[in-house]
C-alpha cells in the first residue's frame, strides 16, 4: 500500500501556506526485534544539513527528552535535507 500526499500553496505572501513538519523516530533494535533504544541510548544530537551539505542546525536530546519523547518534529520547508545523528 502506497499513499502519496500532495499540498501547494501559490501565493505572493506565503505567510498563510502550511508549515511542513517532519518526523524524526527513534529506535534502536541491537540484534533482536524488540526496540531497546531507551535502554541504550541516553543522549544524542542531530545534525540537520542542506542539500548542499551546508550544517543548517544542532539538535541536542538528553536523556531526559528522550525518556518522554520518541519522535523529534520539526517544522522544515519542502526540501532535501541530509541528517546524521
């Protein structure tokens, strides 16, 4: 099952087009099929960059944020972006 969403916004002043969110999950399985990311994982950082390869921004996630948290959104224009963290 493939589903594909398509938005526009054609308009001079784009202050009224949608801000675009895109989803970081975190999950990490070492060699089983159970998710042992939390018990792993403490701290990390994203790193988010351009289609250039230009650094566009630092996101550091503690072991605090990520207890609460497994998904990092983050309002990104349409684009290509390179993530490493």
């Amino acid at each position: 099952m493939v589903v594909c969403l398509f938005s526009a916004c054609i308009r001079e002043d784009l202050s009224h087009c949608p801000v675009y969110t895109t989803e970081f999950s975190f999950a990490y399985y070492g060699d089983g099929d159970t998710d042992i990311f939390h018990d792993k994982i403490h701290n990390t950082d994203l790193f988010l960059f351009d289609a250039e390869g230009l650094f566009l921004e630092r996101y550091r996630l503690d072991d605090s944020w990520l207890s609460e948290n497994k998904t990092l959104r983050l309002p990104l224009p349409a684009g290509d972006y390179q993530v490493v963290t």
